[in-house]
C-alpha cells in the first residue's frame, strides 16, 4: 500500500516512518515542505522508502496526492486545534485512505459529521485521533470496564518525560486552550472549567506523584454519550518538573483574567524554556487511566490502568495507533477486523490487546488496579 506521511520527518512523523519502513506491505513516502529533511529521512530508512516535497496549503494537494498513487495518507503535521480538513478532503478526492493524529477537541469530534459522506463517496477509511486520545483511552476503558453495568467516573492524565523530545507544534496545540473555558462533564451536568488550571496531585504505579492540570482533548467530549458516563469525565497532563507545571498555571490564570495573549503564539520560546528543566527531570514519563461504576455483578468498582515508559521512550505512545491501523489497512484481510468505510474517530477501532507488542517493543509495563486507593476524578 503506497503510504504517504505528512510531517513525516517530525517528532510525530519520523517514528511513524520507522516503523512502516520495516513492513513489507507498505511502500513509503516520507513528505513535508523541506525535500532535503524529507530525503534524508528516506535514506536513513533503506531503498524501500522514499521521499516528496508536499506543501499542505497549496490548492492542488488531492491532484498530487493522486498524480504520486496514495492509498493511505497519515497526517501527522499538527497542531490540529487551528486546522480545517482540507487535508482529509484532498485524500478523500484522491481516492486514498486517511488517519491523522489530532488530539484537537473540535476537530476529531467534528470529523465524522464533516467527512463521512466524502469517504463513502469513495469507498474509503477515514480515522481522526488515531493517537494516545481517543485511540488508546477509549482501548483502556473498553478493557477496564468489559461487562459493567455503567460507568460512574472516567479520569485520564498524561505525564511526559521531562527529556522527553517534543516539537513546538505539539506545545502550540497544548497552549491552544491555556486560561480558556472548557466544557466539561461534571458531576452530571455540563460544567467550565479553565484549561492548565485546577491543579491537582496525581499518582502513578512507577513514577513519582505529579501536579497534573486540565486539558481540553476530544474524551471529554466523546466519552460522556460513548460510555453513558453518570457524573464526570476529565483529563488532566502533569509535567514532571513542579515549577514548570505552575508556571503553565499561572500562564492560565494570567491569559483567563485578559492580561496576556494567548500564551500558543510562545511555543516556540516556551519549548527552549522549559528545556532548563531537563537537569531535574528524567526520561520517565507515563499514563493512568481510572474509572469507576457498577460492575456486571451489581457491585462497585474502580480500576486503574497505568503505562510507565523510560528512556524518554514516551513519545513512541501517540505514534502507535496511526501504526497499528495503517498495518491493518495495508493488509485487509489478515490484520483483524476491516476498518469501517466513512469517517470516525478513532475510538473503539482499536482493543488494548493489540498495542502489547508495541508496548513490549520499547520496554514500557503496564500495571492494573482492580480497586484504585486514589479518588477517581
């Protein structure tokens, strides 16, 4: 299958890249706006990958994306909360399959509604958030709560390693919502809270406990009607170094009051800054995801699913879902259920069970509490 990743010498889009490179049934384009990064990627990966210079602006992308014979197109070039879906359009036009790793709220639950009727028109897969959210999340609370009655509470937090490499598209998409009002599902009823504040301590099974802050991602929306969720779902992020966790807080607090611009246009400063941390911080970094509820024998429940990843392996995670559908869509027949034709998000598309062996490729361990000691919410 002739795949196509956009950004694909990104932080995102180069490990995508290295892992299809090595599967028999994709022939790989690394693309982007510097041919020269994209080509030395390519030859970094061996004779079976290649490389084209694509700008994402231009009007004529589904022409070039049909002239160059894409079967799959994996967007990876965020931050995605100020995007539209030309992109998705333009391969949807050019006959090709589509996921992305958007993480952007409106933009992956938009997508379905926006999407669909092109997709079918062309008889293709269209998957947004084939990343850590909604993908993986949704993978977790599948497992956790296989056979409940329902769910009470679902809360996620996402701690990276402070070494960890991140691009600055990825803190603008983050900084995006800092100090703005996002809606949330709380005890019951729909309620806003402000992004990057509310601190509170989180605890992991392999790590240290982290102040951890609210984050406005695509679960806070999709799982409250996908899990007839009864009182709260929230997501939080907890940096590793404590100053830079309050720093992003007063930040919130600062652009919610009006006395700051939107903090996103720093990214770039921002991303240098907190590399000053590094000396305090480590390459361990991690996941929790707590639910609780009823349980398929009437009696109350609560289960916490951890992930711990060292050697500042932690941004393989978001890259694993896009591998793991592309995998599949390359070989229809043999790679688990087929993929859905139309758009949707990536929820549910994927069971836990099969990010194992990515897991277990870069040493990260899992952990499973039937019943959490820590409150869940």
């Amino acid at each position: 299958m002739k795949t196509i990743v956009l950004g694909g010498y990104g932080n995102f889009g180069a490990r995508i890249c290295r892992a299809l490179a090595a599967d028999a049934g994709i022939a790989l384009l690394v693309a982007g706006r510097d041919a020269a990064r994209a080509q030395a990627l390519a030859s970094e990966l061996g004779p079976r990958a290649g490389a084209v210079a694509l700008d994402l602006q231009r009007n004529d992308l589904a022409a070039q994306l049909r002239a160059l014979g894409a079967e799959l197109v994996v967007h990876t070039a965020g931050p995605f909360q100020a995007q539209g879906y030309a992109v998705a359009t333009a391969a949807a036009a050019a006959g090709a399959h589509y996921l992305d790793l958007a993480d952007g709220r409106r933009f992956v639950c938009d997508f379905p509604a926006a999407l669909d009727a092109a997709f079918r028109l062309a008889g293709r897969t269209a998957i947004s958030g084939a990343s850590t959210v909604p993908a993986l999340s949704s993978a977790v609370v599948d497992a956790l709560c296989a056979g409940w009655q329902h769910i009470d509470r679902i809360a996620i937090c996402i701690a990276p390693a402070q070494t960890a490499p991140r691009g600055d598209a990825t803190l603008a998409g983050v900084l995006s919502y800092c100090g703005e009002a996002v809606p949330l599902w709380l005890d019951g009823r729909w309620q806003a809270r402000r992004g990057w504040g509310g601190l509170r301590r989180e605890h992991f099974a392999r790590m240290r406990p982290r102040l951890g802050a609210l984050c406005d991602i695509p679960d806070l929306e999709l799982f409250p009607a996908r899990y007839a969720v009864r009182e709260t779902v929230v997501f939080r992020a907890a940096v590793e170094v404590g100053p830079s966790q309050r720093m992003l807080a007063m930040l919130s607090a600062l652009r919610a009051a009006r006395l700051i611009a939107a903090p996103a246009r720093w990214a770039g400063a921002l991303n240098r800054a907190g590399r000053l941390f590094d000396p305090f911080g480590s390459g361990l970094g991690g996941m929790v995801v707590r639910v609780s509820g009823l349980d398929g024998q009437g009696r109350d429940a609560a289960r916490a699913w951890h992930i711990a990843a060292d050697n500042d392996h932690g941004p393989e995670i978001p890259c694993m879902a896009a591998i793991l559908l592309a995998r599949r869509l390359a070989r229809r027949s043999t790679a688990g259920p087929a993929l859905p034709v139309g758009a949707s998000t990536a929820a549910g598309h994927l069971a836990l069970a099969d990010f194992a062996p990515e897991f277990a490729r870069w040493g990260m361990v899992t952990d499973v509490e039937e019943r959490s000691t820590h409150a869940v919410g």
